[in-house]
C-alpha cells in the first residue's frame, strides 16, 4: 500500500464514540435541535458532497454497540476497532478498505469546510512523498481536517507509543520531520484578515457551551446554505461577535509540534472578484495558490497589504499589479518591460495561430473524470452570475430549439437564477467534485468562453459557446472559429446555424502552471 498514485482518491475517516466525558452522546446531538440530523449526519451530508458513499467510513470503538446500530440505521459504512488505540483503529480500517490516502475527521466537528478538504485533495496531487501529512492553518478550529497517507501512518508507530500517540492519530508523524514531509498549507479562498479572525472562533463541541454556540451559527447560516463554510462563519463573527461568546472560555487541548525553519518566498495573488469576473479566475487561482505552496512558496490571496511580497501575480484583465516583479495572467494591459504576460485562455491578440494543441490550467482532480462513461441526451450548461432576463432567454432557446435540433433530452443549469420551466434541472452551486462529475457525465456543455469551456474540452464533450458581454462575444467568436466549436450567438440573438456541436481537434495540455512555477523560481 505503498506510494503516491497521479490521481489519488482518499477516504474519509471519521472518528467517533458515544461516550464522553464533558457531554456524552453529544455526537448523536440533533442540530437544529427539532431536526433529524445529528452531528454524524452533517458530516456524512457534507463529505457526500466531495467523496462517494464507498468512501466515508466511520471508525468506532468495538463496544460501541448503540453508535454501531445507529450508523446501521443509516445506511452508513463503519468500522469496529480499538477504543484505546485510535491509531491502530485507523491502520487497521485502511488496511481492510485498501485506504492509501486518508482524510482524517472527528465526530464533534460537523460543520467542516468542504473547499479546505477539496484544495488539500489538490494537495496530493502535488506530494512527492510517500509518507506525508497535509493540514490547513488559518480556519476556525474544527472546520479543518488533516489528511495524510497510510505509509506514513505505518511508520515507526513501535518507535512513537506513548499514550498521546495512540490516542492522537497523526501526532507521531507530525512530530518526526526527517522521515515526513509535513505541509501547513494557507486557505486560499480566505484574505489575510479573515484568516486573522480565525483564530477567535471555535467551531467544535465538547461541552454544553459548544454545542449551544453552534445551534446559534446554524439558525444563523444553516436555512440558507446547510453547507456553509469556513467563510460564512467568519463573516457572520464579524457581524455578530456575540454568538461566538458563548464559548470562548473552554479549554483546548494542544501539541508543541516542531515547524520547518527554512524561509520561503512569499508572493501575493489578486484574482478578479467572482460575482464581477466569473469564477473562473478565483477557482484558478485557488489552486494555482496550493500547487506554489507545495512547491515551496507562500501564498496570500487578495492580500490586505502590498508591501513585504518577493512577487506579484495578477489574474485579472485590467488591474495593475501592486509591486514588481509581477506576473499577469489573462491580462488584457498592454505589456511593460517589469511584467510577464501569460495567456492561460486563447486570446485573438495572443500567439495562438491554428495551433495543434493549447496549453492551459485547472484544478488537478480534472484527471479523476477523463474517460467517464456519459449519459446519453444530457448536456450541461453553465451560467455563473448571469441575471434572470439573460438566463430566461437562454432557457427558451434550449427548450424551444437546441432540444429538437441537438436531440437533447435532459438540461442540467448550474449557476444563474431559478428556471421558470421544471424542465432544466438546476443547481445554484456545486463543490469543484460535483460540477466535474457531472461535466464528465454530460454529452455536451455550453456555456460563454472561459475556464469552464477549457474544462470541457479536456474532457472531450461537444462544446458550445454564447456571447454574454461584448468582450465574451468577441472572445468566443474567435475561440469557437480557433477549434472549430458552435458558436450559438447572444441572449437576444440565439441562433442555429446548421452546424451540429462537435469535439474540437485541438488538443489540451494542463500544464500551464509550469510557466508560473518557473518564475515563481526566478524571485
């Protein structure tokens, strides 16, 4: 079980016993209190969102007879180990469901980040050690996870048996630096001043104070988004600092833990905000920031400040980077002589000429969707931001037309506002898991140009593209005449030219990020 795989595919473990000794049973605790969902549930809801069922496996006490019922009850795979030895329940449930990659959770955490757990995914891609320990500092306690591989959960544990090391998971690999590759990587999806907020919030139950404060966060978030993150709760801490009162006296237990001394660069990434630019450049930059982290550099996100950086990487088309040296990505700034310019989507004033193949960037568990089987009759179609008159539009142009002339028998939105027909399946927002598993299984996608059409064709769906702005539509024409895609027309101006939607001959290489790296080497 040795090994690092280009693609890994983790577990998840969560750990969890009914017993207690500041609350007992608070794991099967309903919140709401009115409602079904216990603590269990809405981690086993949330991880659903990012992992398969197969996957997700509670680990409990042998004697737990009562939490075994329950998890049977649900549907739940489990499995029984040592009460005393949580590390050896660990080994031994990876042993017996073959788990090379683990995504280590506790029962008294049921609100967990589920884009934390997705970019720490990405991480392992980028590991070149067998025995490893990934975290994400910078969250509120118990909205994080760890995760690391089963070689390094095997390794020396006769050397490291001290109590805290059977009772502390990951403590003993955490603690043996010479043999480990430890990262403690920065959330990319938080600024600095809400990582700084962080550390004021405490989202874990251990006694009745904890579970009262997150009964409060949940009538707050929870009737709007049941699976808010880490981001939500810090805005809602600014907002309202008095829920997180509650339980701010309760004590935490803690390890010193040794830390690396080298000095890293440091370099600020500025992404183009979502709701104005598209997702696309801050779901880039978001894993642009792990695989420079994994490589040795810090990363700070839309930092607050602009002095104390090494570099600068801008991924929006018309701000000026904060200091030099600077990196722009997509940047539609007339080059100076201090800035590199690298287009990682086609662009009619780059170099692309009828090229054979593009090279261009995504997130890394693209590779966990190539060669999917599809269903036939679906396509999918992404609206990002767009606004209700534009997607109405678009929706009767599906229905009314595309449907009979593409022989399509089931749309799929994402994004956007609600259909007004029950006939477009839709969903407002997807984890990064989600959205790929479903592109991998649709026939075709639409959507105006931009990272998703990327996304598309390096999974070989039919393609089509619409204009949204004028510069989408002068994008999108040139990008559908470039590989030879439908393009569609604009919300007031849909149209069918004849042109039935096909795969592009253009071949996609996702190695983009290979430029970055290299400057980031020059600092």
């Amino acid at each position: 079980m040795n090994g690092i795989h280009l693609t890994p595919r983790p577990f998840g473990f969560i750990q969890a016993r009914f017993g207690s000794t500041r609350l007992p049973g608070k794991i099967l605790k309903c919140i709401p209190e009115n409602g079904r969902d216990t603590l269990l549930d809405h981690i086993h809801n949330r991880l659903r969102k990012i992992l398969p069922k197969d996957f997700i496996v509670f680990l409990i006490p042998e004697n737990d007879l009562k939490l075994a019922e329950f998890l049977k009850q649900r549907g739940y795979l489990y499995f029984l180990g040592s009460e005393v030895d949580v590390r050896d329940r660990y080994i031994k449930a990876a042993e017996k469901f073959g788990a090379e990659h683990i995504i280590r959770l506790t029962g008294d955490n049921p609100f967990i980040d589920l884009t934390a757990i997705e970019l720490l995914w990405e991480a392992m891609f980028h590991v070149n050690s067998a025995n490893y320990c990934l975290s994400m500092q910078g969250l509120p306690l118990g909205m994080g996870v760890e995760c690391f591989s089963y070689s390094a959960l095997r390794q020396n544990i006769d050397k490291y048996k001290e109590p805290r090391h059977t009772e502390h998971v990951s403590l003993h690999i955490k603690e043996n630096l010479t043999e480990n590759a430890i990262y403690r990587l920065s959330p990319p999806h938080l600024n600095d001043k809400e990582q700084a907020c962080s550390s004021q919030i405490r989202m874990t139950i251990d006694t009745p104070l904890d579970l009262k404060m997150m009964k409060d966060v949940w009538e707050e978030l929870g009737g709007n988004n049941s699976l808010f993150g880490a981001k939500d709760v810090i805005q809602l801490f600014l907002s309202k600092p008095e829920i997180f009162s509650t339980n701010q006296s309760v004590e935490q237990i803690r390890f010193d833990l040794p830390n690396e001394t080298n000095q890293k660069k440091k370099i600020s990434m500025t992404y183009g905000e979502p709701a104005i630019y598209g997702s696309g450049h801050f779901e880039r930059c978001k894993s642009l920031s792990i695989e420079l982290q994994m490589a040795g550099f810090d990363t700070f996100c839309n930092p607050s400040g602009e002095k104390g950086f090494d570099g600068f990487i801008v991924d929006a088309r018309e701000r000026e980077p904060n200091g030099f040296p600077a990196l722009l990505i997509d940047s539609l700034l007339p080059p100076k002589e201090e800035t590199i310019h690298i287009n990682l989507l086609p662009h009619p004033e780059g170099s692309e000429r009828e090229p054979k193949d593009l090279s261009f960037y995504c997130s890394p568990m693209i590779e966990l969707f190539k060669d999917q089987s599809t269903i036939p009759g679906q396509w999918m179609i992404y609206a990002g931001s767009l606004n209700s008159e534009i997607c109405t539009l678009l929706d009767q142009f599906l229905l009314k037309t595309a449907s009979v002339k593409w022989d399509v028998k089931h749309w799929i939105r994402v994004g956007g506002t609600i259909p007004k027909s029950n006939l477009i399946q839709y969903f407002p927002r997807l984890t990064k898991y989600e959205y790929l598993e479903l592109l991998s299984r649709s026939e075709g996608f639409l959507s105006y140009f931009g990272q998703s059409i990327m996304e598309s064709l390096y999974l070989k769906k039919n393609t089509v593209l619409f204009g949204m702005t004028e510069i989408h539509k002068k994008l999108g024409e040139y990008f559908a005449n470039l590989a030879n895609l439908t393009y569609i027309g604009e919300p007031d101006h849909l149209y069918i030219d004849g042109k039935s939607p096909s795969l592009s001959s253009i071949k996609l290489n996702r190695n983009g990020h290979l430029k970055i790296i290299k400057w980031a080497e020059t600092l």
